[in-house]
C-alpha cells in the first residue's frame, strides 16, 4: 500500500460536559497539528499517490473552517463534547466528502484509504481511519 501524507494545523477554543474532563469543562484553547494521510494499492497513471499539492489544499481549506471558532458555538457539533478523537473524524468526513466531489482530480478516484491525526501534544494524539471512494474491506484496501 502507498501513502502519502500532508500536514497543517488549526487552532480552537472549546469545553466539555462531563466528570471525566476534570477542569477541562472550563472553557480552554487547543492547537492541533494535523496529518493527512492517504492511501492506493497502486500508483496513479503519474506515479503520485496524490498530488501533494492539492492534497495540502484541501486540508487547508477544511481547516479554515474550524480555525479560531469557538467550537462550543458550532452549530454542526451542538450537544458533542468535540475531543480530539472526535474532531479527526469530523476532519475525515469533511475531506471524504470533498474528495467524493472530485476536490483531487479524477485520479484520485484510485485512492483507498485515509487517515486524519490529530497532534494535541508532542505526547498525545488520536486518529481517525477509513475506507474512501467506496472501497471495499479487503487485501488492497487495508
């Protein structure tokens, strides 16, 4: 499987509901370092997983959607505590959907598999991974 991953970051401010977040229920900041990864059984018709580029775009773009808000008042994550691994999802989604809509070019039609991580800390992380393009479970897409 060939990867290629690109890299951003994105600021937020936000709290959450519940005992287990101890005195992160207050309302605090987070600087996230984010990695996209992408994945294809097979090089595309150029040699490139995808091209790097527009890859760096879209992430920066999805990005900018989050950038400097106040997650709390985020109408599309009402009532979700938004933890870290909860925002690579929501990360992934976002991307997934854009690269459905043909954001990376029709080559990118090969690509399988993705994976969004999401940096809080140099110590701390969390991940979410996928299936893209409407891949199917199996050698070529693990």
């Amino acid at each position: 499987m060939y990867s290629v991953t690109v890299r951003d970051h994105f600021m937020i401010a936000h709290s959450f509901t519940g005992e287990t977040f101890g005195p992160a229920q207050a309302l605090h900041g987070a600087t996230y370092t984010v990695d996209l990864e992408f994945r294809r059984p097979r090089l595309d018709p150029d040699g490139v997983v995808v091209d790097i580029g527009a890859a760096h775009a879209l992430l920066k773009d999805v990005l900018s959607e989050l950038n400097f808000r106040n997650l709390d008042d985020e109408p599309s994550f009402a009532g979700q505590n938004t933890t870290t691994e909860f925002l690579a999802g929501a990360v992934f989604e976002r991307i997934a959907r854009h690269v459905h809509d043909g954001a990376l070019g029709a080559n990118a039609e090969g690509l399988t598999g993705m994976k969004v991580t999401l940096h809080e800390s140099h110590v701390a992380w969390a991940a979410f991974e996928g299936l893209l393009n409407g891949a199917a479970p199996g050698p070529e897409a693990e």
